[in-house]
C-alpha cells in the first residue's frame, strides 16, 4: 500500500510542546557538547530516542486505524440529522491512543482516549442545519497527538461533500383548501384526513384496541368482545402548487412567509405519504406527477428545497387540468 493510500491527504503539525522540545534538546545538546558531561549525553540520548519513539507510534496508530462516515439520508432544516461514525482499529498487535475526528472547522466530533487493538467503536455526531438548500460537509480529519504530542499528525476521512438540507417541517400538517377546475370544493372534503369504510373483517378483542370498535351485537350473540376492522378510504392524488414569484423577492418579510409556504408544502407531503395519500407537485412551471410511496418523497422534496423567490415576471406555475390543487405561495395558501 502506497503512503498516500494508508494516509490520504495527510498532514503534520509542530505542537506547542514539540517545538518547546526541540528547543530543550537544543540547549541540551550544546551543553553536552561544551562541557563533555556524561550524564547530559545520555539525557540527550533519551530525549532524542523518545522523540523517534513517539513520531513511529503515532504514525503506527494513524496507518491502523480506519473510521466510516455514514451519512443520513434525508437532513431536514432545524431538525436533528446523526451521520454514524465507525472508528476501528486494524492492528492485532497495538491499542490506538488518543484519536480524535475533527470538522473543518475544528469542531471535535468524536474522540476516542483508547480502542483496543482488533476492537471498533461505533458513535453519531449530530448534523443540525438552520436553512433548507445546498451545504457543504467535510472535510472530516482523523488526527492523533500521543504519546508525547510532539507532532499532531491527521489524515482525511471524510472529503468535502455537498448535502442537500430539506425544508423545515412545521408539527401539525395545514389544512388544504382545494381548488377543481375552478369551482370550490366543500372543507369537510378538502381537510381529506380519511374515512372509514367497509367492514374489513369481524376478530376477538385484542389488548389496546379501541373499545369503539366493539361490534355490539357479535359480542352479545357469541359471548366474547368482537371487534369490527374498517377499511379506511383512500385519499384521492392532491397536486400542491407553490407559486415562487413575487412582486418585492428581496423583502426580508416576503422572504419569511415563502419559507413558511415551503415548509407547510413539504409538511404536506410528508404527512400523506406517511399515511399512503397521493400527492403530486407543482413549482413553477415544473410539474412531477401524484407519487403515493415515501420512498419516493425525495422526488418532491428535493425540489422543494432548491425552489427560490422569483420576481413577479417570471413564468407563472403550470396548469393542472382536472385535478384538485391546493395553491401556496409567499402570502400563505390559497
């Protein structure tokens, strides 16, 4: 293995105490030299030796030691993201001492005083973003200073990466006024949380089921608790329609209540397709389809936190013909 595959992007830093140390083995080593005494060649000698001594071990520690970033795969705004960092420690012959994952800020993220030789120690460092759109993560350094912190040596881990931080989602999902074709549709319909249907299946009372779904009469006839299992209807595709223009995109205000549009937008999204509700998307004039499985959530929610305020003579959204549309935009939903 070549040196820049066992220490990529490696680095050496003279620490305080080394460069206090050399300076010492300087003076040391004149005061040998000139006066001849014995017992200060030796103590030369075994400063000198220690210093070779820590330089290997630390090198030794850095080449052993693998660390994996793990990224999460979704990072929402002003929400809690944790990346899983694996430190592990290839050597069968030495411990590692004193390892520590820095930022490129210099931020510690993960610090370890010892991992046994063969042995891994599996942490999260917590990602916190105030602002939806493109950041920047990385790049990550292992660096290592004992035994003697002569040196601080580093190697990178993690290069400089961009994540993209979704919108901010609000606690409650909004209620949706739709729109069809022009005509209004009546709010009992538009809050479109869901009905129960259809007798599903007749079963015995189970522990935490609801008492209302007892099914009276079963119960009486065959003497036992019988609970009634309901279909819940399902929701019909909603398109959510955002609406980036305005006639003041640089108003700090104007700017505020677009961000809370977006974020009430990706609620919604969020909150239908938890519960398997279609949802398609319009920004702009760009249109994606109804999608009813979160694990395609990204599809929308990725053009949600790159969206940005337009001035008013930009293109107006698209039209959905045919289809009931909740319209959002930066002075709330319309």
């Amino acid at each position: 293995m070549s040196f820049a595959d066992a220490f990529p992007g490696f680095r050496l830093r003279l620490t305080r105490w080394g460069a206090l140390y050399i300076a010492g083995c300087i003076v040391l080593g004149l005061a040998a030299v000139n006066t001849g005494n014995n017992a200060l060649m030796a103590m030369l000698s075994m400063a000198l030796g220690s210093y070779v001594v820590s330089g290997a071990w630390s090198r030794q520690v850095l080449a052993s030691v693998e660390v994996e970033v793990a990224l999460p795969r979704e990072v929402f705004a002003g929400r809690a993201a944790y990346a899983e960092v694996v430190v592990r420690n290839r050597s069968r012959v030495f411990p590692a001492y004193g390892l520590v994952v820095r930022a490129a800020d210099g931020t510690a993220l993960v610090g370890e005083a010892l991992v046994e030789r063969g042995a891994s120690r599996r942490r999260a460092v917590e990602l916190r973003y105030p602002d939806r759109g493109w950041t920047r993560v990385g790049p990550w350094r292992l660096e290592v200073v004992l035994p003697l912190g002569f040196f601080l040596k580093s190697k990178e881990l993690l290069a400089e990466q961009r994540v993209l931080v979704l919108p901010r989602l609000l606690d409650a999902e909004p209620a949706l006024t739709l729109g069809h074709g022009g005509g209004a549709r009546s709010a009992e319909l538009l809050v479109d949380r869901g009905r129960e249907g259809e007798v599903s299946q007749l079963r015995d009372y189970r522990d935490g089921d609801d008492r209302r779904q007892l099914h009276w009469k079963q119960t009486a006839r065959q003497q036992r608790p019988i609970v009634v299992d309901r279909q819940r209807a399902a929701e019909g595709p909603v398109y959510l329609v955002l609406d980036p223009r305005s006639a003041s995109p640089d108003d700090p205000e104007v700017r505020d209540r677009f961000e809370t549009a977006v974020s009430e937008v990706a609620t919604v999204v969020v909150k239908r397709l938890q519960r398997g509700a279609a949802v398609g998307l319009v920004v702009g004039p760009t249109v994606v389809p109804p999608v009813r499985d979160a694990r395609q959530s990204g599809r929308l929610l990725r053009l949600l936190a790159e969206v940005e305020l337009s001035p008013a003579e930009a293109a107006a959204p698209a039209v959905v013909a045919g289809q009931p549309v909740a319209t959002f935009g930066a002075g709330g939903p319309r």
